[in-house]
C-alpha cells in the first residue's frame, strides 16, 4: 500500500515536468523546482507522506508486539485459543459448540464442537518454541538439530491429544482436532512429516490451521443439517402412519355404524311409512263412509 502511494507521487511528479517541457520547450531548474513545490503544496503530498511514515511505524510496532506474542508460550497459547474462538464463533451457532467447557468426564480442551458423531475437541496448544529456534538459527547444524526437537514436540503432543480427546466410549467423536493458529507451521508439517501426521489420523487426531478447519467445519455443519431434515422427515413419516391409523379406526367404525345402526334405521323408518300409509288410507275410506 505505502509502496504504491509513493509510486503515485512520483507518477504526478512526472507529469508536471513534462506539461512544463511540452509547454515552454525549455526548463530550468528554477521552474522545475517552482512547479514541484506548487504541486507538492497542492496535493499535500507531505502530510500524505507523514501518515503514511506514521502508518509504516504502527505496522512495524504491531508486528512487533505479535512476533513477541508468539515468542512467549502462555501469550501464544492465548493467542491460539482467540483465533480458534474466532472461527468458531463466525462459522457455528453458540448452541453447536464450547469454549474450555469440561467435557468427557472432567476434560477440559481449548474448544469443542458438537456433531452428529459426538464431541469433537480442539486443542490449540500447539509447541512452537522449537520451530521458531530452527527458523531463527543461522548455523545448518542447529537449525537441523532444532528441527528434530520441534517434531519430537509434535509427536508427543498429538500422543497426548488422541490419549485425552479420542474416547467414543465416552462420548467424542472418532477424531480429535489439533489447531495450529499458522499456515506456515502447517504446511511445513504437512511438507516435512506427513508420513507421521497421516499415522496419528488413523489414531484420531487431525492436525488443522485455520483455513483447513473452516473447511471442516463447514461438513460438520452439512452433516448436522443433514441430520436435522433426517429428523423430520422421520417425525413426517410417523405423523403419516399415525394418521393412517386414525383414519382406519374412523372407517371402521363408520362401517359399523352405517351397516348396523344406519341401515337399520332406515329400515324402520321404511317400515314406519308404510304404516302410516296404511293408516292414512283406512282414515280416507272411513271419510268417503261418513260423507255417503
């Protein structure tokens, strides 16, 4: 950004010049200096140039404080834990998952997420310190031997992670999650050990970076939604059956009451109005009697 702005300066610069030249045909320094000084003063390119010395300065300071951050193990501890809540946060509804939350019988991991498999755990406690000495040794020999150590870590740390988090007998999922807040770090343990990283996934722990487990979670959430309409359309066809039920108890005693009571009051009252015809002719023949 700061590169292109004064790449911007020095593009107006030029073209002041060469409107000067195609202009008079013939610059002296007098006019050259006069013409950057106005345009100098105009665009206010020194205030832009102090903010941006500003800018530079906050950077670099930020930069600092974060590299530092990560030098020192609670605060990098701390720091991974934020960016894994962060994710968390932004990409799952707070009722899917946990922050330090004791799970599995006391267990407290960085975070946990609920799935259709069980509980997954986070864990973001990932051993850096080795790994920044190997990137900061200039000898070969130390950088070597730093490297060796900072794999050492991992498989120790992946051993605790599927020995604490991997129980389905208590409830987790089949797998675990090992967060690592750095896409370098990642990458390099997928480029330099991926023999060892793929031996503790058949165990139950995935190593992950924020880009990796985003995607992760993603089908976690697909599976959950899966679930869910799996659900309902379970709970529909029962309603379904539930209904059917309904409807053959109603027809049966529907049948019951149109062929026994029904019919055989329709029967009666057949039987009713020929009686009353009957009757009311035998009442018209006395009549014509009485009228003779």
């Amino acid at each position: 950004m700061v590169t292109e702005v004064l790449l911007g300066i020095i593009v107006a610069l030029v073209i002041v010049l060469i409107f000067l030249i195609l202009r008079r045909g013939k610059v002296e320094q007098k006019d050259v200096e006069s013409a950057i000084s106005n345009a100098w003063m105009k665009l206010g390119l020194g205030e832009t140039i102090g903010q941006l010395t500003t800018y530079a300065g906050d950077i670099r300071d930020d930069y600092r404080s974060l590299e530092q951050m990560l030098r020192v193990p609670t605060e990098r501890a701390s720091f991974g834990e934020l960016a894994l809540e962060t994710i968390l946060s932004d990409q799952l509804p707070p009722e899917m998952f946990g922050i330090r939350e004791r799970v599995l019988d006391g267990k407290t991991p960085d975070a946990h997420i609920k799935s259709t498999v069980g509980i997954i755990c986070i864990d973001s406690k990932f051993p850096l310190d080795n790994y920044r000495r190997m990137v900061e040794a200039a000898d070969l020999k130390e950088k070597e031997g730093f490297k060796k150590q900072f794999l050492k870590d991992v498989q120790g740390h992946l051993k605790k992670i599927a020995d604490d988090y991997v129980c389905p007998e208590k409830g987790s999922a089949q797998f675990a999650f090992a967060f690592i807040p750095s896409e370098s770090v990642y990458y390099f343990l997928v480029n330099e050990t991926y023999e060892v990283l793929r031996s503790y996934t058949v165990k139950g722990v995935q190593v992950v970076s924020p880009l990796t487990l985003s995607h992760k979670i993603e089908l976690i959430k697909a599976g959950v939604h899966a679930k869910k309409l799996s659900e309902q359309a379970e709970k529909v066809r029962n309603d379904i059956v539930e209904l059917s039920r309904r409807f053959s108890d109603i027809d049966q005693k529907w049948r019951v009451f149109y062929e026994t009571h029904f019919r055989n009051a329709g029967l009666k009252a057949m039987e009713l109005d020929e009686a009353y015809k009957k009757l009311r002719a035998e009442f018209e023949r006395i009549s014509k009697i009485s009228e003779g």
